[in-house]
C-alpha cells in the first residue's frame, strides 16, 4: 500500500512536468491502480463476508472486530474524503483557469500578426520581382544572367532562376547555379502564376524545427513576355527565393506551437478534468480499502486476545477443558491469556477427580442395577403418596405389565392392581406408625392377585400368590420387594396332595379284596338256603358291594397312578401328529359334542413325552367334553370343542390350547384349578387338571386356565400349556408339517 501511494505521488508530481510521459502512461497507470482497488475491494468484501459469518454464528469476539474494523475505516475515510473534495474543487477550478478567454486571444493574435508578417513579406517581394521582371523582359543573350546576379543581390535573395513556358531552365543565379536540378515550380504553380501575374507561397515552415531555422523561405514565381529573340513574344517564368529571418520563423513556430496545445488541451478539458479525478478517486480508493484493511488486520491484533480468551471460555462451557493456548508477550491481554489456561488446566484436573469419582458412583449403580435386573424378585421404589418412581424388570416379569409407562403414576392407576396398592400403602402406613416405637427395619406379608370370575381384568393371566417385603428409604422414598411363590406353593400342594395320595392308596387298597371276597362268600354259603325274596335281596346287596369295591379300586389306582407318575423323557415330537393321532381314538365313539381341530401348519418339532402328552390330550379333551355337554343346545348354538396349536417363534415354544362352551369356573376353582381333588363335577375325583399340571412341570412348560369372556359374559373356558421348541433345529427351519 505505501509503494503504491508513493508510485502515485511520484507520477501526479512528473505530470507537472512532464505531461507526454504522463498522457502516455497514463492508461497502463490507471489500469494497474484499477487492478489493485478491486483486489482490496474484493479483500475487504472476502473479509466482511467472514465478519458476517462469524457474527451469524454467535462467535465471540465477532462485534468487536466489526466495531474497531469500522472506527479504523472511519477514521481512513473522513479525512480522505475532506482531502478528496478539497483536491476535486481545486482541480476542477485550476484547469479551468488554464482556458481563459484573453488567453485565446492573445494567442489568435499572435497567429494573425504572423501571418500578416508573412503576407507582407510575400506581397513585398512579388512586388519587386514584377519591377524586375520588365527589365528581364527586355534583356536577351549574356546579360539576363548578369541581370539575374544584380536582382539576388537587389531583393537580398538568395536564389533566382528564369523558366521556360515548357519548364526548362533558361538562366540562374544564386545557390541554384551550384545545384544539378534546381527545385522547378509544379506545372500547377505555372498555370496559377500565368493567371494571376504572380504567386508567392511558403516553404519548409511546418517542417522548421527550433535547433534549424534555415529551411524557411519565401518563393515568388512571376510570368514574363519577351520578345527580344524575335517577332513573336515568347512566355517566360522568373522565381526568386528569399529566406525567411530566423527570429521570424521562431517566433511563428512559438505561437503556432501554443495555440495548437491551447486547442487539444481545451478540446480535451473535461478529458483532462476526469482524468486527474479519476486518479484522485483511485488514490481515495487505495487509501479507504488499504485503511480498512489495516484496521482489520490492526483489530485483529487487539481482539486476538479476546477472541482466545473468548473461544477458550465458551470451549469450557460447552465442556471442553482440554489444555489451551496462552500468547507470549508482556501486555495486559497476553497475561491474561496465560492465566486462564493455568486455570482451565486446574479445572481440568479437578473435572479429571470428579469424573473418576463419577465412574466409579456409576460402575457401582451399574453393578447395582446390574443385580437388581437379574432378580427374580420384584423392586419398586415409591414416594409417599405410592407413585412409581423406578422398578426393575423382575418386576414387570410377576406383574405382567410395563412399568416404565407407569413412572410418575401411583401403583392403584394400573388396572387389577387396585386392592393391591391399597393394601400395600396400609402396610406402609401401619410400618410408618410402628417403626419408631418398636424399632422395625422392614414388613412382609404375603398377598393373593387374580383375574375376575366373571371378565379378564387386570394384567394377570393366572392366579399369583406374591410374598411381598417393604422398607424406608432416604429421602421419603418406599422400597416393595415381591416375589411370586405361586409355583413353590402350587408345589408344596402336589407334593401334599402327593403324600396323601399314596397313604390313601396303600391304607384303602389293602381291606377293598378282603370285603369283595367276603360279600362273594357270603352269596355262595347262602345261595339256596334263603327264600326267593330274600335271595334277591342278598344277590342285590352283594353286588352294590362288589361294584363298590371295584369303584374304590379305581379310585386308588388314579391316587396311585398320581403320586407315582413317572419322570418325562423327552425326545423330539410333532405335536400336531400327536394330537390327529389322539383324536382318530375318538372317530368309532358317538361324541354329543363335535371336536374341530386348529393345527398351525407351521409348528415344528417339540421335546416331549408321548405318552404323557397323549394323557394330556385325553384329560383335557374330556374335561372339555364334560363342560360343553353341560350346556344346551338352546343356551349356546355352537358346543364344539377346539383343540389348537400355535408356533410361538419368537418364544421358540408351541402352544396347545383346548376351548370348551361350557360355563366357565368359579374363581374360587381357578384359583386352586390344578390342585388335586378340586373339581365341578358331580363325579369327578379332582385328579384330571392335577395330573396335567404335574406333566406340565416334568416338561418345564407353563399351563394356564382362564374363562373366555365376550361382551362381558362367559362363553366357555380355556386351558393351555406352550412346550419348548426341539433345540437342534435352527430358526430358519422349515417346521414339520402334520399328515392326516
């Protein structure tokens, strides 16, 4: 920017002096100064542009720069502008000084007053070459040269010469005699002379340079009549050359010289006026964009320290404390720059010991978290008013319900949970009130959740019997710990029912043969011994006695056959095979009620035992019999009874179910359905569903009993159990598809 200012200057100044150099340069100058104003410009805006991006962008720092860029470019601009309107008005009225109207006459006159000078030097000498001409005339042979010498030295010029009409050289005199062709008047100059009785002209003035004055001279050509070599007069031509003053011609080229640059300069004046605003402009431009360029550049000096402390500050913010940069120097903002990174880097550390004793809270929640997503037990922390605050998925697990959904709310707002959430906020309440005068830590009881008799309400599928734990937590928070003991109870009530079973078998099985082979006795010693009427009643009483006994006998081998049921061995099985296979026994007998098969094609194999899983079937499809049987034709159109299976996939277990279209079960029979000698039928022993459930458990498999429901009425009961998929085959599989 200072070689260009100066480049400037040194040019405006030559072009004081020198204004050829200037003109000639002049559009290679302007060009170059063109040039670099829009490679400023083009800085300037590449610059406001990323200005502007960083104040869009928020960054700090980002109106400082544009503030102190813009103090720097006003402080450039105002006085450049106050020099620039007082060098526009001053060139403006300078060069219009330059064309003034006495200026213009004077040089006019000054033209007019040479050529008058040379019209009368012209004239004054054709005037005295006419006078000579005469004597010429009449002058012939020798002494017309003679004559010629007298006339050169006469007229003080400084060559003479006498032509012919043809243009043939008669005689000379002067420094044409010493020349091999004289300079011979054009044709044209013969005839103009001949007409006008002379002419006179002008030579070698535009080509006088002030070092060589010599060249410019007056030339006078005048026709001659003589006829002195004879009668007729013969037309001669008489040119005299004179040689104009030097002073004269020096003179003439002087004003001639000014007037003609008074006449481009003045035709070029507003040329001229544009051309030095025009450089005044560029020089304003060069100094505007080179000052705010500087004042960028001279701002960024100053805000760089900000802009670090800035960007530094709003890295911490955001959670960056890695080491930053510190500026070297002695200043203020230096210092400051160094300060702010010891204290990030203290931060840093200090952030470094939090975040391990963060980590090390964390990997102790996780581990905590970790345990209580692996109980089997069920937790649930609650405030004081019972809402849910968390839980684990055991939890969800024995609930059969999405806790997660339920954070904020109380445990009463999930539905079928009702009369346990105000049993267990009783138990808080009544432990709240205890706890500080008999020093308890903790609850327990045990509760019993089910479904409704009459509609599936509530999460539930099945009875559960829950044993439940509760203490205080910091904070007012509660702590319910459950566990669901329904299959340890379920179990401790088969193996119960199991004892006794085999003690009733082995007490009642042992005096049943005695009394049938006494009763059979005692008809043979008396047969024949008593009267018609009382025989009759003997043979009577001895078979009531007998069938009895036989129906004692099988009522102690279902005791037998159900405390003694052997362990499952289970292999590979299609279940939608067996079921056909249970159902072709059924084809020869006369059903009142009509069984429809729902195999899913798609079930694949299944580890099972046959012959368990064929009992199953048998109990579970009479029991369904039984049920349908005992309702009319009228009350229910459709009495069918529907065995089904399911592939469960994503499981990886298949589904058996039996429908009946009887009347359902109490809840008091749900609750307890599969415990040994709970029946509904009037000579049912109790040990069918017993018998299923322990076959159930020797397959690891889940069953389940439930009403169906429709429009809020009973229409018949359900039964199922789902069996673990054969663990050889791949998921992908295509499952065995039944025959028959």
């Amino acid at each position: 920017m200072v070689v260009i200012g100066l480049g400037l200057l040194y040019l405006l100044m030559e072009a004081t002096n020198n204004r050829e150099m200037y003109e000639r340069n002049y559009a290679r100058l302007f060009v170059v100064n063109v040039v670099v104003a829009s490679a400023l410009f083009g800085s300037i805006i590449w610059v406001g542009y990323r200005l502007v991006v960083r104040l869009r962008e928020g960054r700090f720092g980002s109106r400082l720069l544009v503030k102190l860029a813009t103090i720097f470019a006003l402080v450039g601009l105002a006085p450049g502008m106050l020099i620039y309107v007082v060098s526009y008005q001053f060139v403006s009225r300078s060069i219009e000084t330059w064309f003034d109207v006495k200026v213009e006459g004077a040089l006019e006159a000054g033209l007019n007053l040479g050529r008058v000078t040379l019209d009368t030097l012209s004239n004054d000498l054709a005037g005295k070459t006419k006078t000579s001409a005469a004597q010429i005339a009449e002058t012939a042979g020798p002494a017309v040269g003679l004559l010629l010498d007298r006339l050169v030295e006469q007229l003080g010029a400084t060559d003479a010469t006498l032509w012919s009409a043809a243009g043939k050289l008669l005689a000379s005199a002067g420094q044409s005699r010493f020349q091999l062709a004289p300079d011979r008047p054009a044709p044209a100059q013969f005839r103009t002379a001949k007409a006008e009785r002379s002419l006179s002209w002008i030579e070698g003035l535009d080509e006088a340079e002030p070092a060589n004055l010599d060249g410019a001279r007056i030339k006078v050509l005048v026709p001659i009549s003589s006829s002195a070599l004879g009668l007729t007069p013969e037309l001669q031509f008489i040119m005299v050359t004179r040689a104009l003053p030097p002073n004269l011609v020096a003179n003439a080229l002087a004003v001639d010289r000014a007037n003609r640059e008074y006449q481009e300069r003045a035709l070029g004046r507003e040329g001229l006026k544009r051309m030095y605003i025009g450089t005044l402009t560029l020089s304003l431009f060069l100094a505007v964009f080179g000052a705010v360029l500087l004042a960028v550049i001279l701002g960024d000096q100053i805000a760089r320290p900000l802009l670090m402390l800035a960007e530094g500050v709003s890295q911490v913010a955001a959670g960056d404390l890695t080491p930053k940069l510190a500026m070297q120097g002695n200043d203020e903002l230096v210092g400051l720059t160094r300060a702010f990174a010891s204290m990030t880097e203290q931060v840093a550390d200090a952030r470094q010991a939090v975040q391990l004793s963060m980590e090390q809270v964390d990997a102790a929640r996780a581990n905590l978290q970790t345990i209580l997503d692996n109980l089997t037990a069920g937790v649930i922390v609650m405030d004081a008013q019972g809402s849910i605050r968390s839980s684990n998925p055991g939890a969800d697990r024995i609930l059969n319900v999405s806790l997660a959904s339920y954070i904020g709310k109380s445990l009463a707002d999930i539905e079928g949970l009702g009369i346990f959430a105000g049993a267990v906020q009783s138990q808080f309440d009544d432990f709240l009130s205890q706890s500080a005068e008999q020093e308890l830590d903790h609850w327990q009881r045990s509760f019993e959740l089910g479904i409704n008799a009459t509609a599936a309400q509530g999460p539930f599928d099945r009875t559960l019997t829950l044993v439940a734990r509760g203490a205080e937590l910091p904070g007012d928070a509660r702590l319910l710990v459950f566990d669901d003991i329904s299959d340890i109870v379920s179990a401790q009530r088969a193996q119960a029912w199991g004892e006794v079973a085999r003690r009733l078998a082995h007490e009642i099985k042992n005096p049943l043969t005695p009394i049938q082979l006494s009763a059979e006795r005692l008809e043979m010693k008396l047969t024949g011994k008593l009267t018609a009427t009382d025989q009759a009643i003997l043979t009577k009483s001895v078979k009531t006695i007998v069938d009895q006994v036989d129906a004692m006998k099988r009522l102690v081998n279902d005791f037998r056959d159900y405390a003694r049921l052997p362990a499952a061995e289970l292999k590979p099985l299609d279940l939608n095979a067996l079921v056909t296979d249970v159902l072709h026994l059924y084809e020869h007998e006369r059903l009142t009620v009509a069984v429809r098969l729902e195999l899913d094609p798609k079930c694949p194999m299944v580890m099972g035992d046959a012959q368990q899983l064929r009992q199953v079937i048998h109990n579970l499809l009479q029991n369904a019999q039984d049920a349908s049987e005992s309702v009319t034709a009228t009350e229910r159109a459709d009495r069918s009874v529907v065995i089904r299976t399911q592939n469960q996939k994503a499981a990886k277990r298949v589904r058996l179910s039996v429908l009946d279209c009887g009347g359902g079960f109490p809840d008091s029979i749900l609750k307890r359905a599969f415990e040994p000698y709970v029946t509904t039928k009037a000579k049912g022993t109790g040990l069918g569903l017993a018998v299923v459930k322990k076959i159930a458990d020797e397959h690891a498999s889940r069953i389940d009993i439930v009403n169906r429901v429709v429009d809020g009425s009973v229409v018949g009961a359900q039964v199922s159990l789902s069996l673990a998929v054969d663990s050889t085959l791949r998921l992908d599989d295509e499952p065995l598809v039944s025959k028959g």
